[in-house]
C-alpha cells in the first residue's frame, strides 16, 4: 500500500446560475474546499468538502488551515 505524501486544499467559489432558496435563506454562490490526496506511488484521489456552519459549525476558512 501507498504512503500519502501530499494532500492539497483549495477554494472553489461557485456562483448559482439562479439563486438557492432555501429555509428562509437565499444563496447565490458557495464556497467549497477541493481536495487532493497524492500516493507515493503517483496515484491521485480527488474529493471536495461542502462545509456547512447550520449543520455541523464548518466554515470553508476554517477547513482550509486544516
């Protein structure tokens, strides 16, 4: 098995193309983390984070300084 030698954080701001109605809340864009995991042995795994501060008290500036 592969050791992990690098994981990249980026923001990824997203605009909607119509506005996000929602529980009394209206969003027109968000902002997610895409995430990069990197092997020892050259293979990529990419994923993304959609934190949410109602649900679970995430903010995207907070996981990017993870």
């Amino acid at each position: 098995m592969s050791k992990i030698v690098d994981v990249i954080l980026k923001e990824k701001k997203y605009e909607y193309i119509k506005p996000f109605h929602i529980a009394h809340n209206i969003s027109k864009s968000v902002v997610n983390i895409e995430v990069s995991v990197i092997l020892e042995s050259g293979a990529k795994g990419f994923g993304e984070a959609s934190p949410s501060f109602r649900v679970n008290g995430e903010r995207s500036e907070t996981l990017i300084h993870l």
